[in-house]
C-alpha cells in the first residue's frame, strides 16, 4: 500500500490535469525535417514509398511519425514512473499471434522503438492514435474523445487490478482468446470469433502459397518490385548472401540451445527483401524461406534492421545502447506475453555500414484489426478495440514497471481521463496539421513520392 500512496503523492509535483496541455516548444522541430533525417538513413529508392504510405490519410501519418510525437511527448510533464514502453503506441500495434502453446494471444506486437522510459508517453500516445483512427473512420471530435477515454479508462482500470496482484502473477498473465471473449461485450463477439478464425488461418503453409512460386522443383519467393525484391547486394555493395549468412550465423548464439537444435532440422531456400509497415519502410528487412530437410515443410524468418530508439534522444543515458537488435529482443521478451519462439538477434551484419537486426517469424497464426477510412460499421465498435488496447498496454506496464505506484497516481475518478482526453484532442488537431505540411511539400516537389497500388 505504501507504494500507492507514492503514488498518489505524486500528484502534487505533477497533477493529473497537466496531461491535458499539449505543450510545444518553441523550438519544435518542422516536421518535415524529422522525417528527411530518417529518410537519409533509409534506402534510398524505397524513400518515396514510405512518403506514399503516411500520405494517405492523417493516420496513415500518425503511424509514421513517430519520431515526431518523441519529441512532443519529452516536452510534456513527466512522472518520471518508467516502465519498457513499446515507444510506438497506436491501435493498428496490436494484434493477436501464437504462444509456443499454440493458444492466440493478444498484446502489442511491434517493438522498434521499445525502451525504458515513462508510461504516459505510450498512453498519450495510444490516446492520440485512437482519436485520430475514429476521425479517419468518419467520426467527430465526440467520437474522438470517446475512443480516447475508453484507451485511458481501461488502462487504468487493469492496472489497477494488476497493482493487487503478487508479480509472478502478473508476468504469467495473458489476453488470450477465451479471456477476449468472456469480457467482449456481445455486439462485439462474433467479430472476435471471426478475427480468431483468419488468424488460425495465416500460418507458413498459407505464406508459402502466397509469397512464393515453384522454379525446377525449389519454391523462390516472388517478386514484386520494388516491394519485394530478390536483391544481389545491399545497398553498400556487400553481396547480400555474405551479409546475411554471417548475421544468421550470429542470431543463432542469441537463441537457447533448444531453439538451436529445432533450427538446426532447416535449410535456407531463398531469400527477398521485402517492405513493411509505415513507419518502417525503406530499413532492412529480408524474408528468409526455409524448408525442414527431407519434410519440406517451410519456415518463413524475418530479418529487421533495428535503428535506434526514436526515445533514445530525450533520455538521460539512453543513448548508450549498444546493440539495437538486441533492445528490440529484450524489450519485446519482458513486456509480450507469449513471445515467438524464434525471436533474436543479430549483433551486425557484415556490411560497411554494420547494421543491427532481430529476427522473428514471419507467419504464424498473426491477426489483427483492419481499420479502413470512413467505416462507420467499424467505428461504431472502436471504443471496444480501444478498451482491448488499452488493457494490453496496461499488462505490459504492469510487468516492466510498478503497477501500484502508477495506479496510485492515476487514482479512479475522472481527472485523468478528461485530462489525456483533451490532450489526444489536441494532438489530433496538431497531427492534421503536421500532415499537411507534408502534403504541402510532396505537391511542391520537395519530397519524392511513390505511385499507391
């Protein structure tokens, strides 16, 4: 009890209402400018598709621009309460994948930007991506805040619960599908039934059918340029298969001897690079077929570049990391319930530029919400998703922070709510903002941008 009343104590040096503002610093960064310093540590011909990808709606921005918001939210008050954060919250984060168990979990399920830092910076965030994600469904600044409130509120109710319960109990905690389905509302359940079945469905025999083609008798992934590509050379000239083989030879040591032993029973068939994601386009990331010897039975790995944390430069200390792969593995490992059992990590590749990586699977039992602009039959259900996300966002804080400290701070009435609901309001408003700018500069011709397909 002694830690919820720090908690609660904390109140007086940071009230509860001052994550409404939403405070800019006068030397806020053009947004533009952001992205180009990103964009010059990308490839450079994949460049004009991300520009593409977050050009098309507000959120599609938002999903991109998470270096952006970094600095918005290091400017804002702090609890200085820190937790793993994933460092990259919104709605479309979250997804449902396979324990080793072969059980669908739900929880966040991308750790790029993961690192230790505060947990309001993913809350405000999360927030934030939900007001923006029911505007682009065709909803209102009340329907907006709406979403909002229901990712705020339920955080704060499951950490609440989480702030009672012995450690052990959380970190063995999990969403899994019959925990989604006994607290979904009913108007809700037969679409979770229905997410559950595709996600069972998309396994690596259903990506072998899709990614790939039979050629003399070996399956090779297909083409499709320049969003897959079965590249000779990374973009410094080192011959992708010496890259790759010496990474994968490196990523092995970072898996327990189990694991070793279960990969040791595949070979490499072929391997493509392949684009993914927003605010990931235009890194790293090769697709590698494997097949069991003599079974055939294929296995897909992806191998993503890890770049450093886009927290990384607004904490203290933070930009001592070493090693970013293995950030993004350790990250992911403490705060998802059920990791993929193949996940870890590369310490660099053999190119000149020595690049960091992770590897995990590609295809297994992966499932997620498709948000699309302007369905309103969607959106009518969002504040539900929202309360899932919420909810997975507060398990993941509770078993790499302290749950009853943060439960003490939030308290249980309304001021926190109204307050990141207002916030989210805000930012939604400065998203727009920030999106036209770079509307602005792609009809001017200052930013290169891909023809959508």
């Amino acid at each position: 009890m002694d830690r919820i009343a720090n908690g609660r104590a904390l109140r007086s040096s940071v009230p509860r209402s001052s994550h409404g503002e939403l405070f800019l610093s006068r030397s806020r960064s053009d947004p533009l400018l952001v992205l180009q310093a990103q964009n010059a540590t990308r490839i450079k011909e994949l460049v004009p598709v991300r520009m593409a990808r977050m050009l098309a709606s507000p959120f599609a921005f938002m999903r991109g621009s998470a270096a952006i918001m970094a600095g918005d939210l290091a400017n804002s008050p702090r609890t200085n309460l820190q937790v793993m954060a994933c460092g990259d919250m919104h709605l479309l984060n979250f997804g449902l994948f396979a324990s080793a168990e072969r059980n669908l979990v739900f929880a966040i399920n991308d750790f790029d930007e993961v690192l230790p830092a505060l947990w309001e910076w993913d809350l405000k965030r999360l927030a934030a991506s939900a007001a923006v994600a029911a505007q682009f469904m065709a909803g209102d600044r009340v329907d907006a805040e709406h979403a909002a409130r229901a990712v705020v509120e339920a955080h704060i109710a499951r950490m609440r619960g989480y702030a009672e319960m012995d450690f052990l109990e959380v970190w063995y905690d999990l969403i899994d599908e019959k925990t989604i389905l006994a607290s979904a509302p009913p108007r809700m359940r037969k679409l979770a039934q229905n997410t559950f079945k595709k996600a069972r469905g998309r396994g690596h025999i259903r990506a072998l059918d899709r990614l790939t083609e039979e050629v003399n008798g070996e399956h090779r992934i297909l083409e499709d340029v320049p969003l897959i590509v079965r590249a000779k050379h990374l973009p410094d000239g080192t011959p992708v298969t010496e890259a790759l083989t010496s990474m994968l030879r490196s990523y092995l040591e970072s898996l327990p001897e189990d694991r070793r032993r279960l990969l040791s029973r595949f070979r490499v068939v072929d391997v493509a690079r392949k684009v993914v994601g927003v605010g990931s386009v235009g890194t790293n990331c090769w697709v590698v077929l494997l097949e069991e010897h003599g079974a055939g039975s294929p296995l897909f790995l992806q191998i993503k570049e890890a770049q450093e944390s886009v927290l990384a430069q607004f904490l203290d200390g933070a930009r001592e990391v070493k090693q970013q792969g293995r950030r993004v593995v350790v990250g992911q490992r403490m705060i998802q319930g059920s990791p993929d059992v193949f996940l870890g990590w590369g310490p660099v590749d053999a190119s000149k530029t020595k690049r960091h990586y992770y590897v995990r699977q590609l295809a297994d039992m992966k499932g997620g919400l498709s948000l699309a602009e302007g369905d309103r039959k969607t959106r009518d259900g969002l504040p539900d998703y929202c309360r899932l996300c919420g909810w997975a966002l507060a398990l993941a804080h509770a078993k790499s922070g302290d749950a009853a400290m943060i439960s003490g701070y939030c308290g249980t009435g309304d001021v926190l709510p109204d307050a990141i609901g207002k916030y989210a309001l805000a930012y939604l408003e400065q998203t727009e903002r920030d999106y036209g700018v770079l509307k602005t500069a792609a009809r001017n011709g200052k930013v290169s941008v891909a023809k959508q397909r």
